[in-house]
C-alpha cells in the first residue's frame, strides 16, 4: 500500500486540473453546442459518481439527489447574485465560495434528511428520500425571494470547463482515496451486511450519514455549477424525474463501480442528444432499453467487465488486486 | 360550515380514489415485495380506454348515463387487467429473483414506457373527459350543496372494495394470495401455483386502478398521459402509511391522504398540495416505521 501522499493518484489529479485549465482557454473557439454538452457530461458525471458513493458503496437507496442539487444550485445562486458578477481573480474567488456554500448547505440538508430516514431500508428509504425531495422542491416553489415557480433568473454565467473538470477530478480523487482507506471499508461492509459489520463495531447508522452527507455535498456543488452555466433555474428542473436518471446512470453504469458508473454518465448525456432527430421516440427507445438492461444485465453494462477494472487498476497505479468485494 | 362539509365530501371521495389506486400497491407489495410504479401509468391507460370507448358505449347504451358508466368501466378493468399482467409477465416475472433495486428500476422503466409511449400515440395534450357520471345536484339545503359525482365516486369505491374484500377473504384463490403474502416459499411447497396467484393479484390490482381511473377522470374531466404520476405516488404512499400489504391500511391511508389534501388545499394553500402526501409519509414513517396498521417485523439474520 503506498502511503506518501504523493501517489498516482495525486499526479493524475493534478494533471487533470491542470489539462483542463489549458483547455479552458480554449472554450471560446469551442462549437457552443458541444461545448454544452461537454459541461453537461461533467456536471452528470458529478451527480452520479457522488450518487454511486450512497446508491453504490453504501448499499443505500436514495431518489432525493436532484432536491440536493436544487439546494445548492439556489445556494450558489443567490450568493452570486448578491455579492455582484465581478469579474477576474476576486469573481472567481466568489464562485468558488458560492460553490462551496452550495455544497455545505446540501450537505446539511443532507444530514437533516439522513439521520430520521437512514433508519429504514429499501424501498422505504427510496420513496422517503424521493419524499423529501419533492417537499424541497414544493417550498423553493413558494419562497418569493428565490422566485418561486417562476424561477431565479440572471445568475452570471460562471460556470466553465475549468471549474466543471477540476471538481469532476476532485471528486474522482476523494472517491478512490475514500473507498480505499478505512472509513470506505466501512461503507462496504455496511452494503454487504448490515448485521454482520454492525457485529463488527461498526456504526452502521454513522457511516451511511456520512456517504449521505457527502453525496449530497457533492451534488450541491454540482447544481451551483449547473446554475451558472444555464443561468436560469426553477424548482421544476430539479424534480424527482431527474433524481431518477441520476439512479439510473448509476445502476446502467454498475453500482459501486466507479469507471462504469463514470462512463454510462457519459453515455446517458450523449445518447439523447445524439437521439435528437428521432426526438418523439427518443424517450420510449430509453425507457424500453432500460428495461431489457435489467433483465439481461441486472448488474448494470459495465458492473463485472474485468477490462475496465484491469484499466482502472493501471491508472489508479495499483498493481496487485487488492479488492475483496464478491 | 358548508364549506366544511362540501370539503369533508370531496376529501372523501378523493380519499377514496386514492385508496383504490393504494389497493393494487399494497398487495404486489404484499406479495413479491417491490413498489410497482408501472400502476400509475395502469391508471392513466384506465382513463383513456374509457376515453376512446365512451363515443361507443354512450351509442349503445343511447344516453343511458348509469348503462354507460358502468360498460365503460368494466370495459376498462378488463384491458387494463389485459395490460397489467402482460406487464408482469414480460418485465417482473424474470426478475423474481434480483434485488428489489433492480426490479424497481425495471418499474420505472415500464412507467416511462408507458408515459412517453402514451406521449407518442396519444398526443401529450390534455383531452376532455366525457361524461359517464351524472353530474346533477343531489341537495342544495342551507348552502350545503353536494354533486352527485363524488357521491357516485364513494359508493362505487365502498363497492369495489367490499367486493374485493369478499374475493380476498372468501375464495380460493384470495386465501392463496394471503398465503403467498404470508410466506411465498412455504406456499409454493404446500403447492400454490405461484405465477398463477401473481397474475391474478395483478388482474384485481390493474382492474380497481383503472376503476379509480374513471371516477377520477370524472371528478377533474381533463385526462394526459402523465396523469397517474402524482395520483400514483400519493396512493402508494396511501399503502405506506396504513401499513403496507394490508388492504384495511390502504383503504385508511388513502383517505387519510386524500382528506388532509383536499382541506389543506382548501384552508391553506394549493401550491403545497403535492408535498402533503410526502408530510404526512415521512412523520408516520419515523414514529411508526410499518405504517399504522403494519406488523412490526424485525429482521431475520
């Protein structure tokens, strides 16, 4: 086990953050409509991956992702707005705290949903958190100061390559370096058998709450960069339809498997635009597709592909498989 | 006063409504133990059978109002327990098996397929819902005055669920269905055809959602194809709070669910309606976690 900080991963991390600030001077000569998808691959890819740590290393089931994102997407928002669009360094630096602040507040959201419903299990913790959802969006809807069903508008545009890819990169780190150390064994052992990891001294109740929190810190900050990319946000885009094709990137892409969860993101953003001529069978195509995967495929596309654990094996520079998840 | 009791009558009947949707919830749940999200969309199909058959049966029955509501209705049940157990048969039935998560979302996906599918042939547009009840004034006394609709709509839903009640505890087959809610494995060894038993839960769960489907297109006469969504999470959280797989439960849930919505509606506001359902879920779900009515079952290591 290498131990220094400075690991592979730590380089890769680096390296990403600083590929994608180059690449962000370039945005500008960028075709505007796959520029947008790019950052609309970067911000499902957010959702998911922070999704996958409570869906798919914590074993728990939750459909209220979206009402965290509109937690944090509103956060940020009116922060912005209210300190001014400045640009250069000190615009930036407010981003960064707006973001923040959006995460930290979905993350308290978070705490408040997690600790009453972590409690049950299954089905009843997916319609519980799809519950609370739906109630963060219906009182957005009636606060007048954030525009209620009209919506926030005239939120600067922020939002970049550089800012989406670095925290995609961020995220991806804390992902592999937490499901490695002692605290994401926990996570896993509490997924396999709740019974038997409680058995074991560990606090089950505790460590689902804090792949909660986290999850919902993650998918704060990726509705603040949502925001400022759009620029206009109302509570309907944050319903339980897309708490749903967050799940459903999760569950195509493999739970708790982070390439294949990375990956069917990517998917899941490109396909309906790539299905866009055939726009009025788009959604049918999806939902049947969705239904013969669960059926031949129940493990998601990607959930058992022995090559993309051997590629993640190679870039996250372990050598030996150390894993031993069934 | 007569607001509040025109209110009580219209909670009721909404009440009502939900708790036939509830019905078809709790006992799939009851018995293979995923929540099916495709009965909303049985729900809203109920509707537009109704739809496309009323010119027909009106003809028929030539204006006959009481002729005609009833033909639609048990024309209705039928395709939808048509549509209900082929549903089961090619989605659910392979996947008796998996883990819940992966039936659920297989759940979803026929919802969606149905949704965006009724999109498609359909029209996502709104349609006017014919008149299949009599809409007439039944007592105008003192301010107080009351529809014959949701009167129609509280007796035809105590019928069916007398009627169920009647086939659940009373016939062959109802005891194996409370057999296999029971105990699935040990009922299939005591030789209950168990596919058998499914699709007949899914014929009585499918037929009283697309009853409920009809009073409600006739309490709110606009039907599109995303309509079952809220009426379909509302009643399965109706199930939720009686307590799951009890059929008593749903019936009380739903119109626990349907009276706080429509005087909440009524007395506070209407922007808040869709997350009553939800309220009420999540404080029955933390001081009573199987529903008012639920057993309390402990885990089995």
């Amino acid at each position: 086990m290498q131990s220094s900080f400075l690991n592979s991963r730590t380089y890769l991390l680096l390296a990403v953050i600083l590929v994608s600030a180059v690449v962000a001077q370039f945005q500008s000569s960028f075709n505007a409509y796959y520029y947008q998808i790019i950052i609309y691959i970067g911000i499902n890819v957010i959702l998911a991956s922070s999704l996958n740590l409570v869906n798919g290393f914590t074993g728990q089931f939750s459909l209220g992702h979206a009402g965290f994102m509109a937690v944090g997407a509103y956060t940020a928002s009116v922060i912005t707005s209210q300190l001014g669009a400045t640009p250069g360094v000190l615009g930036s630096f407010i981003f960064l705290l707006a973001l923040l602040s959006g995460g930290l507040t979905a993350s308290f959201f978070g705490l408040l949903v997690g600790i009453p419903s972590l409690r049950l299990k299954g089905d009843y913790l997916a319609i519980v958190t799809l519950g609370f959802g739906e109630i963060i969006r219906v009182v957005i809807q009636n606060l007048e100061f954030l525009g209620g069903a009209r919506g926030f508008t005239g939120i600067a545009k922020k939002t970049d390559f550089f800012w989406v890819f670095t925290v995609v990169a961020i995220l991806m780190y804390v992902l592999s370096n937490l499901i490695r150390s002692t605290y994401g064994k926990g996570f896993l052992a509490v997924r396999d058998d709740e019974v038997a990891a409680e058995a074991m001294g560990i606090n089950a109740t505790r460590y689902k709450v804090v792949a909660f929190v986290t999850g919902a810190f993650f998918a704060g900050i990726a509705g603040g960069l949502y925001a400022h990319f759009v620029t206009y946000i109302n509570p309907s885009q944050f319903s339980f339809v897309k708490s749903i094709e967050i799940v459903v990137m999760v569950i195509i892409g493999g739970m708790g498997h982070s390439v294949g969860v990375f990956i069917s993101a990517v998917l899941l953003t490109v396909l309906p635009e790539a299905l866009r001529p055939i726009a009025e069978y788009r959604m049918v195509i999806y939902s049947l597709a969705l239904v013969v995967i669960m059926i031949a495929r129940p493990q998601g596309l990607f959930g058992d592909s022995e090559v993309f654990t051997k590629l993640w094996r190679l870039i996250s520079g372990r050598a030996k498989p150390k894993e031993s998840r069934t | 006063m007569s607001e509040f009791i025109q209110q009580v009558i219209n909670g009721v009947s909404l009440g009502s409504i939900y708790a036939l949707i509830a019905l078809g919830y709790t006992m799939v749940y009851g018995i293979l133990r995923f929540i099916n999200f495709a009965h909303s969309d049985i729900f809203m199909m109920g509707a537009y059978v109704a739809y496309f058959s009323a010119p027909l049966i009106l003809k028929i029955t030539s204006g006959n109002l009481f002729l005609a509501g009833l033909l639609a209705m048990v024309f209705a049940m039928v395709v939808c327990s048509i549509l209900g157990v082929t549903i089961e048969k090619l989605a659910y039935k392979p996947l008796r098996a998996r883990p819940t998560i992966v039936v659920l979302i297989t759940a979803i996906g026929v919802s969606f397929f149905l949704e965006y599918g009724g999109q498609l042939v359909f029209g996502p547009d709104p349609k006017p819902f014919p008149d299949l009840i009599p809409k007439t004034k039944v007592i105008d006394a003192g301010g107080v005055v009351v529809n014959s609709t949701p009167l129609v709509v509280i007796g035809t839903a105590i019928g069916l669920m007398l009627l169920l009640r009647w086939v659940v505890m009373n016939t062959k087959t109802g005891t194996a269905m409370r057999a296999l809610s029971f105990n699935l494995q040990a009922a299939r060894l005591m030789g209950i055809n168990v596919n058998k038993v499914v699709s007949f839960t899914f014929v009585l769960g499918s037929s009283l959602a697309a009853a409920a489907a009809i009073l409600y297109a006739s309490t709110y006469p606009s039907i599109n194809p995303l309509m079952g969504v809220f009426p379909g999470l509302k009643a399965f959280i109706a199930a939720v709070v009686g307590g799951i797989g009890n059929l008593v439960g749903a019936a009380l849930g739903g119109l626990i669910i349907g009276v706080t919505e429509t005087f909440v509606t009524g007395y506070i506001s209407a922007t808040y309606r869709d997350a009553i359902a939800f309220g009420i879920l999540i404080i029955i779900l933390l001081f009573r976690p199987s529903g008012l009515l639920g057993k309390f079952e402990s885990e089995r290591v």
